[in-house]
C-alpha cells in the first residue's frame, strides 16, 4: 500500500502578497528570504547577502519563494490497534527512512470529537520538541478522507512490558543484584519521563493519559512518550514562563469551553487523578503527577493500584483507598514507598509541585541521596554519611575512642559533667533498645508469614489432604492407624524439601517438620528418625502453654505459635519452634477443615545473631553488649523459671553444656520489669521508653529493655514473650 503526500505552500504564497502590500511604495526591498516547504519537514533559510549581488531580480530570491515537496510513504504492515487510530510500520522511499503512521481508524473518523482529538494529538506531538517525546514528521490525509500523522519509528517494548518482566516469576531466582540493577534501570527511564512531562507543562499542555503503555522503551536505551490525544491547555504559571520556553499552539476542543461539571472524563480509570475522575475539578499540571506516581506505583508493586470495573475504581480514587506498595509487594524501599505516596496524594496540593520534583527524589535515590518525601531513620542517615566519609568516619570513630580514654583518666576533673554523661547514656541505650526490639520484631513477623504462606502451599495441602482421607477411612471402619511408611509419605516430604529449598536464603531455620492432624510427624527437612513419632504432645503442635505428658492426644493449634525454649537432646542448644496449622482451604471455604502442623526449627543463637540491630552491634566492638531475655517460664533446668538469657556474647552462645544454666538468667525482678513494659507497649499502641536498669547500685553501669512486640498481630498473638537488652559492658 502505497499513497502520495503533497504540500501546496498556497500560505505562504499569501504571506509573501500581504507583505508587498504592505511596503511603502519608496520603501527599499526587504531582506531576501527563501523557504523550503517538504514532506518530513521544513528548512527556512535566511541569506544575508544584498539584493544587488543576487542574480535573482527584484525580491531578491534566487529560488522560487514556494516548492512543493512529495514524497512517497509505503505502509507495510500493521503494528498496533487502539480505541481511536491504527498504528502501521512504513518507510519513506524519498530516504529510505522507517516510519510509524498513524490513522485514524473508520469508526473514530465519523466522529467529530474524535477527529478534534486525532488533530489536537498529532498538533501537540509534532510541536513537543523534546528527546524524550516522540517526533511527528507529516500530517495529512489518506486517500479515503482519513486523517493520518508519520512519526519516528521506535523498534523496542513498552514500559509495561518492561515492568512485567521485572515481576515475571519466571525470574525469582535471579540474584538480587541483577534485579536491583533492572529496577534501577527503570526508575532512570522513569526520571526521563518526569522531565519529558515537565517540558510539556512549561509549553502549557498536560498529557493527561500517562501510563505504563504509553511510554515506549527503544532497544538502544531511548525513552518516548506516546499517546497526546487526550492532551489539554493550561494556564502557565510563573515558574513555566520563567522556563524560556514558548506556549503551543492547538485548536480549541469543544469540551475545554463546556462548563467544568459538563466536561467529558477521558483517560485510563487505573491511572487517573481524583480530579479527573471527579470531572467537575479543576484539571491540571497535579493530574500528570498523580498518573507519573500510578505509574511508579505499578512499577514497584507489579500491578496497577486501582483494579476492577470502571464505578469500583473510580469510588476507590475518589475515598482515596489507596493501598500502599508495600502491603502488596515485599522488599520494596521505604523511600521510593513515601516518592510513590506523595506523587498520589489526594489532595492535589500535596502532591510534588512539578515532575521536576519528583525526577530530582528519584535521581535522589538511584544515586544514594536523601529524598525529599522521606524522613530516613537516623541508623539509616548515619549508614549513608559513613559510605559516603569512610575515612572521615574511622578518623572520628578512633578520635572516640581516643575522647573515651581520656574521659576514663580524667574522670576526676570531669565530676561536675556526670549528669550530663549519665543522661546522653541512658538516652542512647534506650533508642538502641527500642530499635532492636522494633528490628527483632520484624524478623520474627517475617518468618511467621512465610511459615503461613507456605503452610497455604498447593501441594502440600493436597498430600497432606490425601493422607488425612486414609487416615480417616481407616479410623472410620475401626481399622488400626496404617503402619508407619515412609513411601506412602513421599508427597508430603516432596513438597516440604521444596519449601525449605525455596527459603533457605530467606529463613535460617534449622529444620522444617510436618505433622499429621494427629500429631505424627509425617515429614522432615533435612530428614531424620524422628518420622514417624508423636509430638502431639509438644506446645508446638497444640498451641498451649509448654509441653503435655508425652502421649497426650490434642488438637492441632489454629494459629501462628512460638514454642516454649528447650534443649536439643543431640546437640545439647538451646531450641524454638516456629509453627503455623495447615488449613484444607481458605478462609471462606465451606467446611474447611485442619490437616495439620507446620514447623520451623531454630538455634536460638543464630535466630538472634542474624538479626540485623542485635548481629551489628554484637560484632562492632562498641562498648555496649545485647541480649535476648525470655519472659516466660521454660524447662530447660528441670524446673519452671522464667527469664533464660538466649543470646549475649558476654555470656552464652547458646550451648547450654559449656555454662551453668542458674548463672545466664536474668533477675526476678527485672523480667517483672519487662513483662509490665511489654504489657504497657499492647495497651497503649506504640513503643514506651525502656527504663534504665541498673544492676549494680556500687557500679554506674545501665542498661535499657524494650518487649518484643509484633504491633501487626492480635494482641494475644503480638507478645511473643521475649525483650531486648541493651547493656554496658
């Protein structure tokens, strides 16, 4: 399919009449000009030569003043199909170079408005001159009347298919390192965007449609915005007008005249402002922030914010129910969370003044700078000024030593300061408390959550369903239990291998178990002789306070639990057990029964050691040591007592064999300490400050305990029975 396109300059021909009627008579001829009118553009050349030197008589041209260029554009094949117009892939055989028209489709083109949008599209792109806009070439007509535009061919995928191949499953095991550097990739495609949309506000139009299927990404790393047929004028304002750059000239659609609540919403309800599905608000420059942070938003999270039929997402906009990213995608940054959340804010006001902003916050982040939307913690700021002043950091961190030193020697001259000292100790010791029990609480919740998700797994559900039907059909007709058989529990310890398989990066647990609705433990990761046997009695399996009488029959627990501490009868280590039931369906489904128990397994030593603010701290050298307290009573000396030391590098690692048991709990009076804290911290919704303790009324030592507690748990589920201390050594 070929067709020719012509330009008539008949225009300029009355531009170039009216200024020969408008020049006096004795006027001298004005300065010579020429220009060049073509297919794929415009060339106007102005020569500064005098008249009388130009062979070319009396206006002084010496080429006609209008040419009329063709050109032939051959359409090859269809590339894309949209709700307004027909993209095709084509070639310009005038210079060989590839295309990408657009027509208006057949059933758009008998509409009036849809001709006004297909003109005003392809108007604003072909005036929008930026790198990152895609840039039109020709506009004109086809032979059957329709409208067309010929634009730069961009060979590449679109920034949604981008997106979906950061989240394909198919890629969870690529390194983290590689999935970092892809999402860096892309938040540095996002910023050029920011700008793009930034250019187009400071000419005075806003898109209005942005999303991740109108950003197109080239092969060799180009970033072009598609799609202005929804694109609308605005006022400028100061700060645009100050940008230098001029205001673009478009028709005027019948809707930009309509009072405010009679105008039309157009646009893509996913990625929409609350001002634009309202329709009776005022749209502007804020509407195109709010679609860039859907569209970051999408990015992080893998999926649109908003999703389901048109009414249910545009109630949801307007009430503002967003969901943050990370309540729907783990491991997202905090920071890029809070750029994502400003850029969406409700209110208009609130969001970023202009995408510049929100560019400059993403160019933050990429290159290790504070971002503007988030307040980082003070651990998190101190991280970043240590990478970026390594040396200036291990000259101060020396220069404290050194000030310590001679703090200790001239202890006497310094009498008058010790209030002051005593008080910056405390305030330290407790923010350190805190921040540890707030990280270890964390910890814990995150292992209970993949042990509750994976307790929901497919298969293991099904092998364990498969066994629970034989075990009820034989107890059903008064036969025996079948017999112990490792074979006939081969599913079960199948889908178990894969589960520990599939998190041994992300949980240190030492072995995952699975037991049966009557308490026989049925699989083992790794494996071992204890398949086979009951533990229907352990706390573990019923959910109750300490072990029962081996041999007790119970119930499976229903809900997430944490065993009493014990001893390892092989290795002689303190031990805890993580655990979740295992359903036969979801939480809605009719009849749905329980089918059993899955375990997680710990070295209490190395649970607390791969905790970030207690594993830091215990290996810096800094002059304060932590350790994990249990609250509750264990059985560990033969005795019911509560307040066991789990970890403290001073004093256990947690090999009970090499120390006396008596000598690594805490006082009496101190677990009583922490347990009316952690009570306190439940009742009153937020952390409490960790009062000092001091241990030694003859000795100015101090230390600061804060509970363990997992704020997003039912309050009989959040106490998990165990508190931080942080302590001078």
């Amino acid at each position: 399919m070929a067709f020719a396109i012509g330009h008539a300059a008949r225009g300029a021909r009355r531009h170039v009449r009216r200024r020969r009627r408008r020049r006096r008579p004795d006027a001298p001829p004005s300065r010579p000009h020429g220009t060049l009118t073509g297919t794929l553009g415009a060339v106007t050349r102005h020569d500064d030569t005098h008249d009388d030197d130009r062979p070319g008589g009396a206006d002084g041209l010496d080429v006609p003043p209008t040419v009329v260029a063709t050109t032939e554009i051959l359409i090859t094949r269809r590339l894309g199909r949209g709700g307004l117009g027909d993209v095709y892939t084509a070639s310009d055989r005038a210079t060989g170079r590839s295309l990408a028209v657009k027509f208006l489709n057949v059933a758009a083109s008998a509409q009036a408005s849809c001709r006004e949008s297909f003109a005003i599209e392809a108007r604003v792109t072909s005036q929008l001159e930026h790198p990152n806009i895609v840039p039109v070439y020709v506009t004109g007509d086809a032979p059957d009347g329709r409208p067309y535009y010929a634009m730069r061919l961009i060979q590449g995928r679109t920034f949604a298919a981008a997106i979906a191949d950061l989240h394909d499953r198919r890629r969870v095991r690529d390194r983290a390192d590689e999935r970092t550097s892809r999402l860096s990739e892309l938040l540095s495609q996002f910023a050029l965007v920011c700008k793009a949309i930034a250019y187009a506000h400071d000419r005075g139009v806003i898109h209005r449609d942005i999303k991740p299927a109108n950003i197109m990404l080239g092969r060799f790393g180009e970033v072009v915005v598609l799609d202005w047929g929804l694109a609308s004028r605005i006022d400028r304002d100061d700060r645009a007008r100050s940008s230098g750059e001029e205001s673009i000239l478009m028709p005027t659609m019948g809707f930009d005249e309509a009072p405010a609540a009679r105008r039309p919403v157009s646009g893509t309800p996913a990625y929409m402002s609350p001002e634009q599905h309202d329709g009776g608000r005022h749209v502007g420059t804020a509407s195109d922030v709010y679609g860039l942070g859907a569209t970051l938003y999408h990015m992080l999270a893998g999926e649109p914010a908003y999703a389901g039929e048109v009414a249910a997402i545009r109630e949801s906009v307007l009430a503002g129910r967003l969901v943050p990213p990370t309540r729907v995608k783990r491991g997202i940054s905090p920071a890029l969370e809070a750029v994502c959340l400003k850029a969406m804010a409700h209110d208009p006001a609130e969001r970023y003044d202009s995408p510049l902003d929100l560019a400059r916050d993403v160019e933050h982040y990429l290159t290790d700078l504070p971002v503007a939307a988030y307040r980082e913690p003070l651990a998190r700021r101190v991280a970043r000024w240590t990478r970026r002043h390594r040396t200036l950091a291990q000259g101060g961190f020396l220069a404290l030593m050194t000030l310590l030193a001679v703090t200790g020697a001239a202890a006497v001259l310094l009498r008058r300061m010790a209030g002051d000292e005593y008080r910056a100790r405390k305030t330290a010791l407790t923010m350190a408390a805190r921040l540890a029990a707030d990280t270890a609480a964390l910890q814990i919740d995150s292992r209970w959550r993949i042990l509750e998700h994976e307790a929901s797994d497919a298969r293991l559900v099904a092998a364990l369903g498969s066994h629970e039907a034989e075990r009820a059909t034989a107890a059903g007709a008064g036969s025996p239990p079948p017999p112990v058989d490792r074979a006939r529990w081969a599913a079960i310890q199948g889908a178990l291998e894969r589960i520990a398989s599939e998190n041994r990066d992300a949980v240190d647990a030492e072995s995952w178990v699975v037991c049966d609705v009557a308490g026989l433990q049925v699989a083992r990761s790794p494996p071992g002789d204890t398949i086979g046997q009951s533990f229907s009695h352990r706390d573990y399996f019923h959910g109750g306070d300490g072990d029962l009488p081996v041999g007790t029959k119970t119930q499976p627990l229903a809900e997430p639990h944490r065993s009493t501490v014990y001893k390892s009868q092989t290795t002689g280590r303190l031990k805890v057990a993580f655990s979740a039931p295992v359903w036969s369906g979801p939480a809605d489904a009719p009849g749905r029964q329980r089918l059993g128990v899955l375990v997680m397994t710990f070295d209490v030593g190395l649970l607390f050691r791969s905790i970030d603010a207690i594993a830091g701290w215990n290996a810096s050298g800094l002059p304060f040591a932590v350790a994990v307290i249990d609250l509750r009573d264990d059985l560990v000396d033969g005795v019911p007592r509560a307040g066991l030391v789990l970890e403290n590098p001073d004093l256990v690692r947690g090999e009970i064999g090499e120390h006396d048991v008596q000598a690594v709990r805490a006082p009496a009076a101190i677990v009583s300490r922490l347990r009316k804290a952690g009570r306190l911290r439940l009742d009153g919704g937020a952390p409490v400050a960790a009062a000092p303790i001091t241990f030694d009324d003859e000795v100015p030592t101090i230390a600061a305990a804060e509970a363990i507690v997992l704020t997003t748990r039912p309050r009989h589920l959040a106490d998990v029975g165990w508190a931080v201390l942080v302590q001078e050594r």
